[in-house]
C-alpha cells in the first residue's frame, strides 16, 4: 500500500462553522472511499472464485481465518485506522508539539522577520 502525504501543504478549507465537524466529515468520506473501493474488489473477486474455481459465496461466510491470517488482517486494520484517523493524530502531534497557530499567524510571523 502506497505511503500517503501525512500533511497537507496550506490552509484547509472550511465548510462548516465549526472546524471539528469538517475534519469528522473529512474521516467519514475517507472511510467512506475506503470502504466503497474494497467493496468494488470483494464483489470482482467473489465473482471470479465462484465462476471459475467453483467456490460459492456461502463458502466465503464459512471460512475461518487461521492465526497468521488474523495477525496479518489486524496489521492491516491498524495501519488502515491510522489513516483514516490522520487528521486527529496531526492535531494531537501539533498539540503535544505546540504548534498551534494557525496558517494566517505562522505566515505573519514569517513575513515580519524574514
């Protein structure tokens, strides 16, 4: 899986009065992207198994994932969780850093010493 950009470059844009609401939306639609994407794929390959190798889709139901593939699908769901909870652990990273101004005072006190 590809290594996404943890930050982004300026000031994020705000639809809503309140910022924590767009940042929830924000989560909400990456999951939401996440989980259509994944969806899309299980159905293709649920298609392709049942059409060609003879498994039915009750047999998918059935199926018990062995220790290994537990630890791996979990290794998965962290990493996954991670990034769809990005935008809180760059809040808490800029809380537990004190960087908290916002992008208008970060570029004043740029401009005013530079």
């Amino acid at each position: 899986m590809a290594k996404l950009q943890r930050k982004a470059k300026g000031e994020r844009p705000t639809f809503f009065q309140d910022p924590n609401v767009d940042k929830v939306i924000a989560m909400v639609m990456g999951l939401a992207g996440e989980v259509a994407v994944m969806h899309d794929r299980l159905d293709t390959l649920e298609r392709l198994v049942e059409k060609s190798a003879g498994i039915k889709r009750g047999d998918i139901e059935k199926y018990r994932p062995s220790a290994k593939v537990s630890a791996e699908r979990a290794a998965w769901r962290e990493q996954f969780l991670s990034e769809v909870l990005r935008i809180v652990e760059i809040e808490q990273e800029a809380l537990a850093s004190g960087d908290t101004q916002d992008y208008a005072q970060a570029v004043a006190l740029v401009e005013t010493k530079g």
